[in-house]
C-alpha cells in the first residue's frame, strides 16, 4: 500500500440523490482511504437540495465514527484545491433536461433516453463544456489528482476528457456492476469468485466471459438468462425477454441497454404508449427523486435508504469508492471502467474511450485486451463510436453538420428532414448549457 495522508475528496454534483450511496461506500472503505475532507459541491439553482443531502451525509458519517469535514459550498476552485480524488456526478441541467430531451425525442418519432439516441446527444452537448472546464480548473488548482467521472453520457464525456484535458481520468458506469453482481447470484457462486470479462463501449457492452473455477461458464451463464433468471438487469429497467436464438449465436450475454439496438421497434411502441400514460422513465426518476428527498429531510436518518437501490445508478458507489481505493493503494484491481482503447479492442482508434475490464494502477488504467469481436458486432461499435466522436467534436465546436452527421449514423434515429427540427428544438430548449449552438437559431 502506499504511504498514509489525509485525502481530500470533492465531489461535483454533491446534490445528487445518489450521493448517500458514494458516502456508504467511503465509510465502508474508511480502513483503505484516509479521507478528512469532504467537499460537495453544486450549482446555486440546487443548494436546497444539496443542503438536505449534506446534512444526510454528516450524520451518516458521524454515525459510523469517521472523522470528515464535510463542507459544502458552490464555489467550485475553492473545492478543487489541492485535491486528491474529484468525483464528478452533475446533471447539466438537472432533471429537468432530461425531461425536455425525452419528450423531444418522443415528439419526433424517435427513442427518448437519457444516453442514447436524441437525449444522449442533447445530454453531451450540455455536459462536454462544462466537464472541460471542470479539467481546465484541476489542471491549475489539482493536476495530479484524479477525475473519476460518473457524469452521463459518460463514454463520450471520458473521451472529450482524455482527448482535450492533461488530467488523470476515468468513467465508470454501474451497468457492468449489475451484470457481475448479477451474474454471481444466477450461477450460485461468491462475487469473488468470479472474473468476468467486459468489452465495448458505454451502454453498450458485452460480457466476453465469465471465469470460475478454471472454466468459462458464460454459456451456461447464458441459458440461465434465457429461462427468465436474468438478476444483471438494474431494476429501474422493466422485465423483457432476448430473442434466444440470437443471444446463443452471439455468444456473449448483452448489457440490458442493447436492446435498444436489437428490439428498437419494440422500445419505441412501449415509450409512446408511455408516454400517453404520462410514465416516461424520466417522470419516474423524477417521481423517485421528489420521494428520496423526503426521505433525505429526516433528522433522525442516518443510513442509505433502501428506495435508492431502485434507481439506475443503485450500487454504482461500490464501484466508485473501490476504483478509488484501487488507485490510491495500487491495489491492481480488475474493474469494467471507460478508458483510452490503446488496443484493447481491435478495430477502433487508440486514443477513443472504450469500457472495457481494466486493472487499476496508482500510475494508470490498464485496458485488458479481448478477443476480437465477430465482424456484425464490430460494425456496430465503430458505428456508435463514430456517432460517439461526432458528437464530441458538435458538443465542442456548434458544429451543426456534424451534429446531424451524428445522428444519422446512430441506428436508433431516424433520418430525414425531420432531424433539422429536432436539432433546432434541442437547441432552443437547451441555450442556456448549448451556447455553441445558438447561430442555428439566429437564420
């Protein structure tokens, strides 16, 4: 391990609902990390909410014994100074952007998703700036501390990240979580036990397979997910049935979100029907938002409440507080993390983000090198990875035509004139974080 000293740790988005499950995980490790300060941090417009959670977080930790300084403030360089561990986990826009980019989607035919599709474009345009500005402050104000980004989309915003920024950074994302913890519970064996290999990219991986006791047992793995034992989908995602035929020929077990790259038609019939129920999955994050923060507002709640595990993000802070346990005691982890590819996939560019299994270094992410995907699967990486790429550079520049480039390759847009006037709509809906963008509003 390395040499003890007090760590301070910062977290952007410090309101965030899902903030008591990064703070179970810190005390649970408080043996492994050295914390004495504890900076949230949020923007003005959430500090109501951000105060109900910093209070949570202070009698959480003094519950367990942990001595922290929690302080909160939204004054973010005072924050990032001599730094040590920067967890990033803002909604550009909060909640309600991601209300505006489902309906907008819907309104045009198109899937409504906050990482995919119309939303996810419209999220990266709002997130990208201000996650390259968070990099441009640590730079100056912590530059050897380590950007640990939870932010969605966050593939595409851990590629802007490593691209455009000198820091240290990774993305995380709890989907491969699930799939493992999930995986360990269908084939009755310990977590541990197990060592499973993830490829692809966010929201859009694949587990490779599934090692224990000196077999592969991803086939049988599969057929556990076949009969209706699926435990690796996060609860927030409804029960659905993979064409069987399908999923065997592959012979990878997918990550829930593809199906909305290989049931499309059937996600769009179910979102419109919800829509005119007035259910999208944004109103019930918002619904289950409004709940927690009750929940929050108790003065005699001292714990993570158990409503948490029913968001999308559940466990995610397993995942984040062990990738920063890994680093600061170069503990050689292997985790599913979004990192440079520098050939761990064969057949995109080195220096795009990837999620992949990777061991964590004090020193660097390690990206573990799989076997190469077959040529169907392939193309379609490349094809979101181009989608990814373009989307960064629209999210940087304005660049409307690359914007609509984007979008036209992704497979769950549609094409045609159409596109003109969601971007358009996107756009006015969203100057406020999209200021590149406005001269498409000014012709």
């Amino acid at each position: 391990m390395t040499t003890q000293k007090n760590l301070k740790v910062v977290v952007i988005g410090g309101g965030s609902s899902y903030t008591p499950e990064l703070i179970e995980g810190l005390i649970n490790r408080q043996h492994e990390l050295p914390i004495t300060d504890l900076w949230l941090v949020d923007i003005e417009e959430g500090m109501e909410k951000a105060q109900i959670i910093a209070d949570l977080t202070k009698r959480m930790i003094s519950k367990a014994g942990y001595n922290i300084t929690v302080r909160l403030t939204t004054d973010r360089k005072a924050a990032l100074e001599n730094a040590d561990f920067v967890c990033s986990q803002f909604r550009a826009g909060r909640i309600e952007a991601r209300l505006r980019d489902e309906r907008i989607a819907l309104k045009y035919q198109m899937i409504g998703q906050e990482t995919n599709g119309l939303g996810g474009f419209s999220n990266a345009c709002r997130t990208i700036p201000i996650a390259l500005e968070i990099a441009e402050e640590m730079e100056k104000l912590c530059p050897d501390a380590w950007l640990l980004n939870f932010t969605n989309p966050s593939g595409m915003v851990t590629e802007a990240l490593t691209k455009y920024s000198k820091i240290k950074t990774v993305g995380l994302c709890n989907v491969p979580v699930n799939m493992e913890r999930g995986a360990a519970e269908m084939l009755g064996v310990e977590r541990k036990d197990i060592t499973m290999q993830i490829a692809g990219l966010n929201h859009l991986v694949w587990a490779r397979k599934v090692l224990h006791d000196g077999k592969d047992k991803l086939g049988e793995l599969t057929e556990a997910l076949l009969t209706g034992e699926d435990k690796m989908t996060p609860k927030n995602i409804p029960p659905f049935q993979w064409d069987a035929g399908l999923i065997r020929d592959l012979g990878m077990v997918p990550c829930a979100y593809l199906r909305y790259y290989y049931q499309s038609r059937d996600i769009l019939s179910k979102e419109f029907a919800a829509s005119e129920s007035k259910s999208n999955r944004a109103d019930l994050v918002a619904k289950v938002e409004a709940e927690l923060l009750e929940i929050y507002r108790d003065p005699t709640l001292d714990t993570k409440p158990q409503l948490l595990e029913e968001r999308g993000g559940a466990y995610y802070s397993e995942a984040a507080c062990e990738l920063m346990s890994s680093i600061y005691n170069n503990k050689r982890t292997i985790m599913h993390v979004n990192t440079r590819n520098n050939g761990a996939i064969q057949g995109l560019p080195n220096d795009c983000a990837v999620e992949v299994s990777s061991v964590i270094t004090s020193s660097e992410i390690i990206p573990l090198r799989v076997e190469p995907f077959d040529t169907d699967t392939l193309r379609l990486i490349q094809l979101m990875k181009e989608f990814e790429t373009l989307t960064v550079k629209a999210a940087m520049t304005g660049d409307i035509n690359a914007a609509k480039r984007a979008l036209i390759l992704n497979p769950i847009v549609d094409s045609g004139s159409h596109i003109q006037e969601a971007l358009e709509e996107t756009v006015r809906e969203n100057i406020e974080f999209m200021p590149a963008f406005a001269h498409i509003l000014e012709k």
